[in-house]
C-alpha cells in the first residue's frame, strides 16, 4: 500500500442490526468448520479469507435454488460461478456452518471475514 502512482479502493461494511453482518473466524481447515452466529437466516455472504492469498467469494441460496447448503460460489475477477461437492457453507436460521476444508473458505488459522445480509430482514428502508 501507498506506492506512489497506485489506485486504491476501500470497502467499508458496517453491521445493521437485523439487516446485515459484519463477521470474521478463524478456519479450522476441517469439513466440520467454524459456526458464526448472525442474528438471522442469511440470503448472501461476501467475503476474503485475509491470511492467504484468495480471491474474495460471493455465495447465496438463490443461486442454489433457494436451498441452504451453498455448493455454489462466484469468486473475485470471475464472470462465471463455480460449483463444489459437498458444498460449502449450510445456512441456518441463526446464521451459518462451514461445511468444506477448502482454503478459500477455512485454511487452517487464517482468518476469513466478510458480511452476510439476511433473507428476511427485520429492519427495512429506515434500517440506516
């Protein structure tokens, strides 16, 4: 960062009660991964693991159908959407499983954070 002559883009969330997420845990680099607890049943999640070097993820139920156990997820610089067996995360009503060892995902003692937004939001157009 600060190179002289470089573009710099900042993505700054914020949580809003009953409405999004900000979340971060650490992976555990097993199957049977992390739990992060919301408040609701996610609809998508962005994130980036911040250790290793990995594209950030985009995935949501409606690109599986409305189902709760992701298999598909659009990675960064991608146009195209990338499917995995058996899947990635499982949505709950209180939030989300980690379901997969992948490193993009749940590398081992790294960190991955993001933000979800939820499928049916308690608060609306004055959430802000």
């Amino acid at each position: 960062m600060n190179a002289p002559a470089e573009t710099y883009i900042a993505y700054v969330f914020r949580s809003v009660p009953g409405f999004s997420e900000v979340f971060s845990f650490e992976g555990n680099g097993s199957n049977a991964g992390p739990r992060a607890n919301l408040g609701f049943l996610p609809l998508a999640m962005l994130g980036k693991n911040a250790t290793a070097t990995q594209d950030w993820f985009f995935v949501s139920s409606d690109m599986d159908g409305g189902r709760n156990n992701i298999e598909r997820w659009v990675e960064g610089n991608t146009v195209e959407q990338a499917f995995g067996s058996p899947g990635l995360f499982s949505f709950f009503s209180g939030g989300f499983d980690v379901i997969n060892s992948s490193s993009l995902i749940n590398g081992n003692a790294d960190t991955i954070l993001g933000i979800a937004w939820a499928a049916q939001p308690f608060k609306y157009s004055n959430a802000f």
